[in-house]
C-alpha cells in the first residue's frame, strides 16, 4: 500500500562513489529543462531576429545622402570640343506623412577649345542649389506602407514570441508526461513490492505449516511461483524507472546516473470547474490564437497596402533654388545670379492592373484562410477544455469510489487469512484475494496520477504553470559570438 509521496531510486548506477538523490517537483524539473534545453535559445534568437526588423523600417525615413562626381569630353551646341567636370551632392528623406524632401547642390566646369559667342564666358563655371518638396496626392498619401510595415512588425514580433511559447508548451507537455510515467513506474515497483511484503509473509507462514503436515505441497509451491512472478515484475518495474531516470537526467543536463527523488504532484481543483470561467484565461493565453490574430493583422495590411497601391501616382512638387554662372567672356567677365522656383504636377498610371489586383485577392484569400483556422482553433480549444474539466471530474469520482473498493479488499484479505489458516478456504482463494487488492491499490495510485495528469494539463492549456518558472534572459547585443568579436 503506497503511503509515502517521496521515493529515492531503488537502483544504484553504476558508479564507484555514492551519489547524493536530488529531489525534483515538476515546477524544478520545468526549470532545469528551461535553463538547458538549447531549442528554448534558439527560440530567442528568432525573436530578437524578429525585433530587429522595426528598427529596419524606421530607418526607411532617415536621411538620404548621395554624391556624384564626372569628367566627360562632350560637343558643345556649336560643334565645338568642350570638357566637362561635375561635381554634386544630395540630402533627402521621406516624411511619417508621406510627403518628402530633398536638398541637392551641383557644381560644374566647362572649357570649350573656342568661344563662338563673346558674350558666354568660357570657361565657365556654374552652380544650382535646390530645396524641393513633394506631396502626394494619391497614390501614397499618409504613407499606409510605411505605416503598416510597422504594425506588421510588431505581428511578426507577437509570431515568433508565441512560437517559442507554443515550443515551450510542447516541451512541457512532454516532461509532463514523461514525469508523470516515472511516478506511476514507482507506484507500480511500490504496489509490488508491497505485494511482495505480504506474499512473503505467507510462504514463511505456509512454510511453518508444511513441517507441521498441516498444509499440503501445492500451497508452497503456489505461493512460491506468485512470489517468483511478482520478483520478476518488479525487475521489470526497476529496468523502466532506471530508463525513465536517464531520460530526465538528459533532458535536465544532468549526469547520466544521477538518481532522482521525485515527488509526487499535488495540484488542487479549482472551485471554478465551468466551461465560462475557464474559456477566458485559456483563449488570453493560447499561442496559436495569439499567433493567428497576428496572421489575420498582417493580412488586413496587405489588403490596404494593395489597396493603396492600385491608386494611380499624382505628387504635387514645389522647389525653389538658386542658380549661378561666371566666368571670363571675350566682352568681360560674367557673374549671373539667379532666384528659381517652380511647381509641378506629376501623373503617372499604370494601364495593366492585373499583377495588383491579383495580389489584393492573394491577400484576401490569406485573410479569409487565417479566419476559418481561428474559428476551428476556437472549436478545439472549447473542446479540449470542455473534456479536460468533464475528465478531471470523472476522475475524481472515481477515486473515491475505488477508495471504498480499497477498503473492502482490505477487509475481504483479513477474513481471508483468517479462514485460511483455521483451514476453511483454500490457497488459491486466498492468492486471489491478494492480487485483487494488489490490483485495487495500484488502480487507486494510477487514477490518482490521472487526476494530476488532467489538472497540469488544465494548468498548461492556460499557462499557469509557469506562473513560478523563471524565463531565461538573454543579451544578444553583448554576446561576441553573436557580433563576431569572438570570432
């Protein structure tokens, strides 16, 4: 009969010096597995990767600088050879608004082999400085693009944060079952050797008997083919709990042969056991909802970038510079200086819309798709909690009634010895007895470990159970082997 919740591995590894049993809850063995698993950094690093792409469309308005500098030998209006060096520079960038600016200045030389007019300076140097401002009118007005870029950033950020969740998820589904399949291997090498506690007891007392003559030959050999049985299931049990003990040791970075001491969980039920109370925190939590409404966000911007852009192009344009030329003419020399200002309109449509309007539909579709795996999402997290809570109380009524069948089974082995050895029932009665308490006391222990099951599942379909798990934090900006100083 199980009575302790702790129990230390009955194996000992194979190892020269004794090694200490470490206790572990599934809060402790989430955490070492957090700390060690390296997919959980990989996770990270997509996330960070995710990060860095705001600041990329951030910088899409920053300022713009460009240079230009020639030489060419070129014709001049009149036939004649003339050399040319230029040299300009460029300042621009566009406005959250959408409107944009720029700021360009050139200077340029020329030198013809011979001046046809006296009154043009050869050479001749002259310069243009221009401030130009563009608004446009259709066509990428209130800058949607760059707008929406952003907000899909933030959605490809929210994407990558519940994938790492949904993999962290994943993972502690697996160590809740693993964890809990190494519990039930003890309950199971308890139950036996409980079994064998008291199958022993009988063939010593079966023993006395036969040298007496009061028992015939086949009772000890009954009992002792049961007790050989129960010795080598409970060999069985040892060789699984020592599988399922490396399993968790590798999982945890732990040595191979560390022994563990796991202790059994104890999550309570919760008063609030309906459907209503529970959908909310699950729905709030859930990954791949979190992940979908981010897909959905990304494809409704697609459809207003589209949008945006089957408009046609109409920029209104204002500049205002100055222009300058001087140099020495046959008449004298020449300085001009000159105010210039000018606007403009510009129109441009695109005649095959085809290539546009099909990526509105793409991105429609997208929408659309994203839509229908919300709703069959929000259908199978209903579902999964609806049969979690309806499972979890099963369970629970059936402790309790496997809790009586205990206590009868109990009962029914003590009025069983006690007929046995006044000689009223025979051993096989009696060794049936037996097992069917042996069976009952394991059955209570499994369904016991079925209710923690349902509960930590419940636990992690609303994420409370990392409620006291510290999250790793990683600085990636400072990591050499991220920015290559290391290397």
């Amino acid at each position: 009969m199980l009575t302790k919740a702790k129990w230390t591995l009955p194996i000992l590894f194979f190892s020269s010096l004794p090694v200490q049993a470490e206790e572990l809850n599934i809060n402790q063995l989430l955490q070492d597995v957090i700390d060690h698993y390296p997919a959980i950094k990989t996770a990270y690093f997509q996330v960070a990767s995710a990060q860095q792409e705001n600041l990329k469309i951030q910088g899409q308005l920053g300022w713009q600088l460009g240079a230009k500098a020639g030489f060419a030998q070129e014709v001049s209006l009149f036939g004649s050879p003339v050399q040319q060096t230029s040299l300009g520079a460029s300042l621009s960038r566009q406005l959250e608004s959408g409107d944009s600016l720029s700021l360009s200045a050139s200077i340029a030389h020329e030198d013809a082999d011979e001046s046809t007019i006296p009154s043009l300076p050869n050479p001749s140097t002259s310069s243009d400085l221009r401030f130009e401002y563009t608004k446009p009118l259709a066509k990428g007005t209130e800058n949607i693009e760059y707008k929406l870029s952003l907000i899909n950033s933030k959605a490809g950020v929210d994407i990558k944060i519940a994938d790492q969740q949904a993999l962290m998820d994943k993972m502690a589904s697996q160590i809740i079952e693993l964890y809990l399949a190494a519990i039930n291997t003890r309950h199971r090498i308890d139950n036996t050797k409980a079994s064998i506690s008291r199958t022993t007891k009988l063939v010593k007392f079966i023993k006395d008997r036969f040298k007496l003559g009061i028992v015939e030959n086949k009772d000890q050999l009954q009992t002792d083919a049961q007790l050989q049985s129960q010795k080598a299931q409970l060999s069985a049990l040892n060789l699984a709990w020592t599988q399922q003990t490396i399993a968790i040791n590798r999982l945890t970075g732990r040595s191979w042969n560390q022994p563990l001491q796991l202790t059994v969980p104890d999550v309570k039920t919760t008063k609030n056991t309906t459907l209503e109370n529970n959908i909310v925190p699950v729905k709030q939590y859930s990954p791949e909802l979190r992940q979908i409404d981010s897909l959905i966000s990304i494809a409704e911007n697609k459809i207003k970038v589209q949008r945006q852009n089957n408009k046609d192009n109409l920029d209104l344009k204002f500049y205002i510079g100055n222009k300058t030329s001087e140099g020495d003419a046959q008449n004298g020399s020449v300085s001009d200086s000159d105010i210039v200002a000018g606007v403009q309109l510009d129109f441009k449509q695109s005649i095959d819309k085809s290539s546009s309007n099909a990526a509105l539909f793409q991105a429609q579709l997208e929408r659309g798709l994203q839509l229908q795996n919300k709703k069959q999402l929000l259908e199978n997290l209903h579902f999964d909690l609806a049969s979690l809570l309806a499972e979890t109380k099963a369970v629970a009524q059936t402790i309790q009634a496997y809790k009586k069948s205990k206590a009868a089974e109990i009962k029914k082995l003590n009025d069983a010895e006690q007929r046995y050895k006044s000689g009223r029932i025979d051993i096989d009665q009696l060794l049936q007895f037996e097992n069917q308490l042996s069976a009952t006391e394991l059955t209570l222990s499994l369904q016991k470990m079925e209710l923690q099951h349902r509960l930590l599942k419940l636990s992690l379909l609303k994420g409370e159970i990392w409620n006291n798990i510290k999250m790793p934090v990683y600085d990636f900006e400072t990591d050499g082997s991220i920015t290559g100083e290391s290397l």
